[in-house]
C-alpha cells in the first residue's frame, strides 16, 4: 500500500482513491443537480482524469482532494480537502480548500466537517499561511460552508472566471482564511448546511 495521508474526523474518514471509487464518483459528476453550479456535467474520460489529477495532487505536493466517507458507513461520499488549483485559475499557485457530494450526503454537516479536516491539515501539517475558496457567486449553499469555515470575502476579489461562459455563473467570488485569523468553532457546534462544490 502505497504511503498516504489520511484524516479522521469524528464521523468521517478522508482518505486516498482506489479504483472502486472512480465509479461512484463518475456517476456523482454526472448528477445535473450535483453539478448545478458548474457549467455542466462530466464524462467518464474527464471524470477519471479528475481522479488522475487529484493523485498527482499528492504526489507532488503530500496533499490533495481525498475521498470522503462515513466510518462505518458507505465508503464514497464524496471528496474534500485541498489542492493547487490548475494553471488556468486566475488564483493558480494558491491553495484552494473545496469539496463536492453526492445528494444522498446533503444536509448532514459531512462537507463542512471534512472540509474543516483538510483546512486543519493544511496550517498544522502542511504550514500554509493562508488557504483560499472560490465558486460562483450566485451558489450560496457552498458559500454558507466557506462561511462556517472562518473564511472572508472581499469584493475586489472577485472575478469573472475565463473557463465559464458568460451567464450566471461566470462571476465568482473568492474566500479566504489566514492561518493567524483562524477561529476553531466547538467541537459541539453543529455544523449543518448544504454540501455542493466549493472548489471551481
């Protein structure tokens, strides 16, 4: 088995992809209301190159989007965690906290949760002074979660982002969270909210 970092939260575990997951997760991306925010759904062929790229992601820098799952339970949620985002992202050479899925997961507190994992991860493990999130403006289920997460936005930060079509969801804004301003919420606070994609 290959080395891997891995992160346990109280009710999920976030770890490496296997190839069973490529399934689950192709169908996950093919999902209209999943990929609500994006400019539209994936094939399998870009879907498994996704997967591709999230394990160079580890390759190259120890750290990227892990599979998401319920300890004890079903063994893909999704993904969450943080990466690098693509030379194309007006923010490449930031590091972008996001997450996506699937709607049987929504509504549970899971992307927060993990998503708060893998910020940890990155100022504790990783030492990273600040880590980032963008989505399209008008999506403020993921928003909500950046939100929970202590993160800001400000609005000359935002941009029109050149791989979406000029509509609705061209315009994106983006979150950021300093590790000096991070603000841990209690361990009994409920999380709750939407889990659509925050990483665009």
């Amino acid at each position: 088995m290959r080395d891997e970092p891995s992160l346990s939260t109280e009710r999920l575990v976030l770890r490496r992809w296997t190839e069973a997951d490529r399934d689950p997760f192709a169908a996950m991306n093919a999902d209209p209301e999943v990929m609500r925010y994006f400019p539209g759904t994936l094939s399998r062929e870009h879907s498994d190159a996704l997967v591709d790229r999230f394990e160079r992601g580890f390759a190259t820098d120890g750290f990227s989007q892990w599979v998401v799952e319920v300890k004890g339970g079903p063994a893909f949620l999704g993904f969450a965690g943080i990466w690098r985002p693509p030379d194309t992202n007006p923010h490449a050479g930031a590091v972008e906290v996001g997450w996506r899925l699937a709607r049987g997961a929504w509504h549970r507190g899971y992307a927060t949760e993990a998503a708060r994992a893998a910020v940890a991860y990155g100022f504790d493990v990783v030492g990273l002074s600040e880590i980032v999130s963008m989505t399209a403006a008008v999506n403020r289920p993921s928003r909500a979660v950046m939100e929970r997460l202590g993160m800001t936005c400000d609005l000359a930060d935002d941009f029109d982002h050149p791989a979406v079509a000029t509509g609705p969801l061209r315009r994106h804004v983006l979150y950021r969270l300093r590790r000096s301003r991070r603000c841990d919420p209690p361990r009994s606070a409920a999380p709750g909210g939407s889990e659509r994609l925050g990483t665009s």
